[in-house]
C-alpha cells in the first residue's frame, strides 16, 4: 500500500526546512527533519519485497518458538499483512515510539497471544494501540499514560487513563486470558512484580536494553528484564552518562530480586535490523510464573 499523502513532508514546507530553518535548528545543535516514519521507505521490487518478508518472517517464527508460541502456517502470513497495513498507518513518527520493527514484533506477539484484554502502558500518539487492534480485533483494550496531549490515532472502543495503570481500580476485570504491553519508561522489575499481583502472566516490553547498553536509549526505564536477568549481573553498581545526567543502579535490591524470582521465561526478539534494513526493535517477552493458589490476584 503506497504511503498515505499526509504522511509526506508539504514541498513548501520542505524547501524552507532545508534552506532556512534547517541550518538555523544546525547552528542551534539541533537537528530539524521530517516527522516520516521509516516504513514511508521500501522497496517497491518484487524480489526484494519477497527476501525482506521471508527474512523477518525466518526471524519471528525462531522468536515465537522461543517463547513456546507460534501462528498457523508460521509468521509469514502475518508479516505479509503487516507490510499491506503499515502504509496506512494513521500515526506517522519517527521517534519517540516505535517505528516498523517494533510495530511488526508488536503485531505478530498480539496475533499469537490472542488476548482478551490487553493492557498498554505508554501510548504516546497511539500508533502501538492502533497495531494491537489490528491483530486483535475482538479484544477489550485499556489505554494509560498520564500524558494523552499526543494522541494521533483514538481507538473508538478502547478505554482511555490519563494516569498509571498502578493507580486505576481494575476489580472486576478478569486479567489472567489478558496481556500488558509496557512501553513507558518505568522501572521493568516494578512493572513485573505490578503484573503479578494483578494476575497477569503473559507481558510485552519494549525498551529491554542490555546495561552495557543502556546509555544509548533515551529516557531509560531500569532495570531493564535483561539488566535483571543477566546472569553475571553480579552486584557492583551499574553507572552511565546520557545528555550530561549521571545514573547509577545498583542491583542488590529487593525489587529487583523478587521481581527475578517472578520470571518463568523472558525472551529478547531479534532486533530484526539486518533483515529489513530498518532501525532495530528492542521488544522482550516475558512469561511469569503462574499464580500458586491461594495466590492474591
Ligand atoms: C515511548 S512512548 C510510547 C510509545 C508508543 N507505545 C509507541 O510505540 O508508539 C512512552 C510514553 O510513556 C508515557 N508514560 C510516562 N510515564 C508513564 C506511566 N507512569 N504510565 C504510563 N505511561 C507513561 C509517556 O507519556 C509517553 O507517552
């Protein structure tokens, strides 16, 4: 599907970025480009349309069996309906959410978790809520973050909180069949051990980053499901820089040991990068322990 117009920089305005305001934001020491969303770009070949689905598709299927899950007829159907949908996408961003291989990760663990309620945690202009409808049609869908000014695309039946989901009453609402997509830059232990205590099991994170690598991602939630997973974490405090700002996170906490204890499995995606050319994913999948009984929920 061709790229929809509105998601095309106006010509005006792109000649006065770059002749004017261009160089003005440069000598600033900002950079100034246009909001295109990286999936405007793609090959237009048939080949080459066919060699970037099968290598997302090869990649997906090995990231589903690892989390002990899969689709009829493997991924490649879906990822072949993911690149006719994308196009029309009614969010258009280039940063500060995720772009195609996020959504694609986002789309294809939807399609195989097949959950009756989902919980999205970060939906900044609503382009990750608009992706879970589209694999989920039927599935009831809770909306929070405490800053809704951005939203570009309003899912008509979902349920919209301006506010943490911690902070919400949710009794009554049957979470065990349901999944929660956490992309808001909290601590991920936290959200883990919130989780459980609401009955989930089934969670999705983005913004898992290794601490080594850590200080390239902006506003970093930690620690991250691969900082509390990592195996030779040790205890020695874990120190970067970014814009400036110190950060130290030191691993010997509570939080962060029974938050560990929680995780039945966690499964980092391959950032799929080398198979579609665009900017890598960071999407994690997290199983946790099914509740023992007599368990709060
Ligand atoms: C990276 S954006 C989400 C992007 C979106 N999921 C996407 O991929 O298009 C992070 C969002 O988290 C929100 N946020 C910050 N604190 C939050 C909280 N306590 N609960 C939920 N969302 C929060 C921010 O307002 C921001 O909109």
């Amino acid at each position: 599907m061709p790229p929809a117009a509105s998601l095309r920089p106006h010509p005006l305005l792109e000649r006065l970025r770059r002749r004017w305001l261009g160089p003005l934001f440069d000598r600033l020491g900002y950079d100034l480009v246009p909001a295109v969303p990286d999936w405007t770009h793609r090959p237009l070949s048939r080949r080459e349309t066919e060699a970037l689905i099968a290598a997302a598709a090869a990649r997906l299927d090995a990231d589903l069996a690892a989390c002990g899950l899969s689709l009829p007829g493997g991924t490649g159907p879906a990822v072949a309906a993911f690149w006719d949908l994308i196009g029309g996408a009614p969010v258009a961003q280039r940063r500060g959410g995720n772009g195609f291989n996020g959504a694609l990760q986002l789309y294809v663990l939807m399609r195989a978790l097949q959950p009756r309620v989902v919980i999205e945690s970060g939906v900044f202009r609503g382009l990750t809520t608009w992706i879970t409808r589209q694999a989920c049609p039927e599935a009831e869908i809770l909306c929070f973050d405490p800053d809704l000014s951005g939203l570009r695309y309003r899912d008509a039946r979902a349920r919209y909180h301006a506010r943490d989901w911690w902070s919400c009453d949710l009794h009554g609402l049957d979470l065990s069949q349901g999944v929660a997509f956490f992309d808001d830059h909290i601590s991920q232990a936290r959200r883990v051990l919130e989780a459980r205590e609401r009955g989930l099991t089934r969670l999705i994170f983005d913004d898992d980053a290794a601490a080594h690598r850590l200080h390239a991602h902006g506003g970093p939630a930690f620690p991250t499901i691969a900082m509390l997973m990592d195996p030779a974490g040790g205890t020695e405090p874990v120190r970067w820089r970014r814009n400036g700002r110190e950060f130290v996170y030191r691993p010997d906490g509570e939080e962060a040991r029974t938050a560990r204890a929680a995780i039945a499995t966690a499964h980092a995606f391959d950032d799929l990068h080398a198979a579609t050319g665009y900017s890598p994913a960071r999407i994690t999948y997290v199983a946790l322990a099914p509740p023992a009984s007599g368990d709060p929920t």
